[in-house]
C-alpha cells in the first residue's frame, strides 16, 4: 500500500544483519529509512528527524530499550514497535506498560511487521487528525458494531447485552482496534489508577463479554487473548 508521502521509519538496532533486512524490506515498501545502532543517536535522531514510526530493539549497546521508549515518551506520541528477542510475558508488558505501540518478538516475517507498521501508522493519523469513530460514532468489524452514541455493542445489529463496564472494556479495545492493550492498561482506564494489580476481574468481565459477543469463546475471532500481555481487538486488516 503506498501512502501520499513516503512515511519515515526509523530503525534502532545493533544487529548488522537484522538492520540490512529491514533497510530492504522497508525501501521496497517506499518508506523512507534511517537506520541507527545507539539508543543515544536515535534520540538525537529522533528530535532532529522526526520519524512518523519507530522500530526499537531492546538490547543496544549502549542504553536499554525500555530507558529509550520512556524517554521518547516523555515528549512524543510517535508510535514505537519493540522488536526484540525476549520473548517473556513480563518483557512484552513491560514495554507495552511503558508506551511501546506493539511488541514483536524475533525472529518475525516481513508480512507480519508490514502489518504492524501500517496499524501503528494508521493509529496515529486517526488519532491525530481525522478520527473516524469521532466522525462516525462507531466502530465496525465483520458483523460487531460498538456504538459509541449509545454506549452499546451490536451484533449483526442485535443488541449484545454488555454491561457497562463489559461496554466500556470493549470500547476501549475498539479504539485503540489492531493493538495489544496490557491488563494494567485496561484495568487502570476502567477502574481508575488505584485500580487492584490482580487482574482477575478484568479475566471474568472478558469471559462475560465473549459469552455475549464471540460465537465460539475458545476461538475468539473480535477479542484476542496475548497471554500473560493483554488483550486486541480486530481490526479490518486482522486474519486471524
Ligand atoms: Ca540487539
């Protein structure tokens, strides 16, 4: 898919080899690339540069990953994708509670990360400038319609039955459609910042909300489970 300019991608990885695939796999997609090997260049890169999307992986030289992804939150919401060979459900909630976008564990293909980029690419622009739930007052996906005028959630436009906070848990996986929300994220969003760090409230509120809106609860086709992470919503582009 090419976009009306070319997006700004900037890679933050030591790895030579990692580094020369995604340079070719990103230039054939006609995004722009810069490629760094320093958590300390790709902060001055990143404020001189401006990049639209940023590839990060945790284990550089010279600073750690997750250090880089709180410092670049600290003044910019540009999405952060976390390339990383830890694979833990503790590392992938670490940097998606600290602000990283998405979480991709290595070694990973190039369909799958193209995917993720325009997700966060197109998380970005309809957050910035043109939101189309703000615009519509819904989100669609094959059949499930949260209604964000109503505060319901319509299957094949018959009434699912949520709750309020059942509503509320699946309206904010609508908006943020595509991507991982951890436990910690949705916990403190629906039950404010003093929230319980025992996450079994929002596992029974999920099993209730998949009872009303999946077909088949064990194969969930609207709501994702990322073990031990968090939960996604499908977004159009989604196969699973
Ligand atoms: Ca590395």
């Amino acid at each position: 898919m090419r976009t009306e300019y070319p997006c700004k991608i900037l890679v933050i990885e030591d790895d030579a080899g990692i580094c020369r695939f995604l340079r070719a796999t990103l230039t054939a997609a006609h995004y722009d690339v810069i490629v760094t090997d320093t958590g300390k260049k790709a902060l001055e890169i990143i404020s001189s540069h401006c990049p639209d999307c940023i590839l990060l992986d945790l284990g550089l030289p010279d600073l750690d990953g997750n250090d880089i992804i709180q410092s670049i939150r600290g003044w910019t919401k540009t999405p952060i994708i976390v390339i990383s060979a830890r694979s833990t459900e503790e590392d992938k909630a670490r940097a998606l509670d600290l602000g990283a976008d998405d979480y991709l564990t290595k070694p990973f293909g190039s369909i799958e990360l193209m995917a993720r980029i325009r997700t966060a690419l197109r998380h970005t622009r309809t957050t910035m400038e043109n939101d189309s739930i703000a615009l519509s007052g819904v989100y669609t996906v094959r059949g499930l319609t949260v209604d964000y005028k109503k505060h319901r959630v319509f299957m094949n436009g018959t009434d699912t039955g949520l709750t309020p906070n059942e509503y509320r848990i699946v309206a904010l996986l609508g908006q943020h459609a595509g991507q991982v929300l951890t436990y910690k994220q949705i916990m403190k969003e629906i039950w404010g910042p003093y929230a319980s760090s025992d996450n079994k409230i929002l596992r029974v509120h999920m099993a209730n909300i998949r009872r009303k809106i999946e077909p088949n609860s064990d194969e969930p086709r609207y709501i994702f489970t990322e073990v031990g992470v968090g939960y996604r919503m499908a977004d159009e582009e989604s196969n699973e």
